[in-house]
C-alpha cells in the first residue's frame, strides 16, 4: 500500500477576459526576446494567430511561426516542427497557441530544442525527460484536454497505429494563458468534442483508483484518486455539466464559455495527478483504427465505462449523478451510479456526439484488438477502480457497438 502522494501543476495560471494582453509581461519575466510560436491553419484563419504576434512584434519581440499542426499530430510532423525551429533561430521560449494538438506540439518542440533526439526515445515509461524544458507559454483556444497545464503530449505513432503519450512532469507549459474570448469562434463540433474530452478527464480521475492501492514501483505520474484532484475534478464536473450544451449551442455565451474553460483546467490539473483511466485507455488504439477526435472517442466510451464500473466505485458515481443535477432521492447507491452514466448520455445526444462505436467506423472483427492492446497501457488500466480483463473489455465494447 502506497502512503504518500504528490501534486504537481503548472507554475503559473493567467485567466480572464483580454488575458491575452499580458503576454509581454510574462515573456519578460522569462526574459525572452526570441520567441516560437506553434499553432495550426484554423488559429491563423480565424485571425487569431495574427492577433498574438502583432502583440508580439509590437513589443518588440523576435517572432517565427510555425502554422502547420494538424489534429492528432503524427510523430513526423513533431520532427518537421523541431527541424524548423532549429533552422531558424535561437529560441528563447515557445508558444503552444490553439487546441490540444498545438500545445501538445509545442511541448515537444520544447523539449527537443531543450535536449534533442527523436520524440519517441522519451516514449514508454514514465519520467524519461531529463530536466526541465525550454521555456513554454501555452495559450488555449479550445476548453478540452487541459495541456496547458498537463505533464503530457500525444502524438499518432503511424508505424504501430496507436496513440504515443509521452508524460513526465517536466513537460508541465511555465506559464498557462487562458482568455475565453479567444474560445468564442470555436465550431460547434470542436466545441462539443473538446468538452466532452474534459468531463472524461474529470470523471476518470474522480473515480479512479484510490492511490493508496496503485500497484507501481517506485515515483508515478498517475498517482490514482488524491484530495486534492478529486476537489477540482469534482468541481469540474460541475462546471461542465451546467455549461457544455450552452457553449455548443451559443458559441458567443462569453460566460459559458469561461466556464468551460475553467472546468477543462481544473480537470487538466486533476488528470494530470491522480490520471485518468479505462475510457482513455480504450480510445488510444481506437485512435489509431479510426479518424475520430480523440475527444469524442472518449466521450462515446465514457459512460459505458462508467457502467463497468458502477459496482466497484458506486459513491463517487453517486456524487456524479448529483453534480449533474440528477434528483436521486429514493434511488439506490447503484441506481444513482447508473444514473450518472444514462446522464452523460444524455449529454452526449445534447451536443451532437455519437453514442455508438458502429457510428465512427469501428467493427465487430476490432474489437479483441482493441481490447489487447488498451490491456497494455498499464499506467491507465491500474488507475481503474475495477480491474479490467480481456473478456470483459470486449464485452464492454460489444456493448458500445
């Protein structure tokens, strides 16, 4: 039995509306002059690219860019990224700016123009980063997969078809700049995805595994349920509960949209400590089979594996049910967990997102596949509240199909 546990986060947070004004204070307290800026094609459409640097040559600042980031960036495309960067300048920091992927990518791009090398000699374990990275300031534009304040980044591994998480707490962004007015023109669709890739953050490290009974040697990452991340995944359910279906149904809702965006923060911070689990474990290599959003793969599993689990982590599931607003007076404890999962479903139907595997490409002949190789990603399938089996993962996605 494990007796202590450790909390880690990002250095500094910076939130509210207009934030994006205090980019120059915060690259002087770095002391940066020469700055990187990763994002993707849609940051630079919606003209928000250009917002930032002109805020950056305006002060005078160095600036590159780097616009070609894809969603679930492919290990090449990280290769083209630091291959860029090296060719240009000397880089004094570096800006993650957009969604996951771009963030994601910026924290390579920081850790390999720190120490060099291919991304993935830093795959497969945990804790494989030296020391700290370069300098990295991460500016969201979508409230879904928390990197900015996360010790992890996904690339596609194309060769193997599979998800590459590369996770250690030195891939933590210094600085995490969120302003929900540049969250205001994100699509319906990417708004849904995203939000429901938080909530699964939030629940999965809620329920997870109490971390007294993590069987790991030695310092871990995903240090299963602790205090403190269940306070702020608990909160953070909350949030995005109330807050999800107004901010895809009315993009310019300022206040739902800040909200999402604090929900999906406080889920980054839980996740990325206590981890998350079974519903994540299962979306990798389904990600690698399929061109679904990693988001909305998570989303569609979430409440059946909130299901296979209802019986071994029935309270906290309970507490689910109630932090979405279900009336549970009356019900058993196992009838408010279950009531917890139909909730998420009916979330699901709310914005749009599909509830069934058969909906984004996925076939009955994938499915003990599916199951093998998510029974292999040990950092999330210790973190499960119930221990999973290979017939039973095929069960549960029968169940999904």
């Amino acid at each position: 039995m494990r007796n202590t546990w450790e909390f880690y986060s990002t250095e500094r947070i910076v939130f509210g509306n207009g934030a994006i004004n205090q980019l120059d204070a915060i690259l002087q307290r770095i002391g940066a002059k020469n700055v990187l800026l990763i994002t993707d094609p849609g940051i630079v459409k919606a003209g928000i690219a250009d917002r930032v640097v002109s805020l950056l040559k305006d002060a005078n600042y160095q600036v590159i860019v780097y616009d070609n980031v894809v969603p679930e960036p492919p290990v090449s495309s990280a290769i083209e990224c630091y291959e860029f960067a090296r060719s240009q300048m000397e880089t004094d920091a570096i800006i993650g700016l957009g969604g996951g992927s771009s963030i994601d990518m910026a924290k390579i791009a920081a850790l390999l123009v720190k120490y060099g090398g291919h991304p993935l000699d830093y795959y497969g374990g945990e804790n494989q980063i030296p020391g700290p990275i370069a300098p990295l300031i991460a500016i969201p534009t979508t409230a879904g997969t928390g990197s900015e304040v996360t010790s992890v980044a996904v690339l596609t591994d194309t060769e193997n078809n599979i998800k590459a998480g590369i996770s250690d707490n030195y891939l933590r962004p210094a600085v995490a700049l969120l302003d929900p007015e540049l969250t205001v023109g994100l699509p319906p669709y990417v708004t849904a995805c995203s939000g429901i890739d938080a909530l699964s953050h939030a629940v999965e490290a809620y329920t997870a595994k109490d971390f007294k009974y993590i069987q790991a040697e030695g310092p871990i990452l995903f240090q299963g349920s602790l205090p403190i991340s269940d306070a702020l995944a608990l909160h953070a359910i909350k949030l995005i509960a109330q807050n999800l279906t107004l901010a895809v149904q009315q993009g310019s809702n300022l206040e739902a949209r800040g909200n999402m965006l604090i929900g999906s923060l406080l889920a980054g911070m839980a996740f990325s400590n206590a981890g998350t689990a079974l519903a994540h474990a299962l979306a990798y290599p389904i990600g690698g089979l399929v061109k679904s959003p990693h988001g909305e793969t998570t989303g569609l599993l979430l409440p059946y594996v909130m299901q296979y689990n209802a019986a071994t982590e029935t309270e906290k599931l309970g507490a689910v049910a109630e932090a979405f607003g279900v009336q549970t007076e009356g019900l058993s404890a196992k009838e408010k967990a279950w009531a917890a999962a139909d909730a998420v479903f009916e979330l699901l139907e709310d914005i749009g997102l599909p509830t069934r595997l058969s909906q984004i490409g996925i076939k009955e002949e994938d499915l003990p596949g599916i199951a093998e190789k998510s029974l292999e990603i040990a950092r999330l399938v210790r973190n499960n509240p119930r221990v999973p089996t290979q017939k039973g993962l095929e069960e549960l996605l029968r169940r999904a199909l």
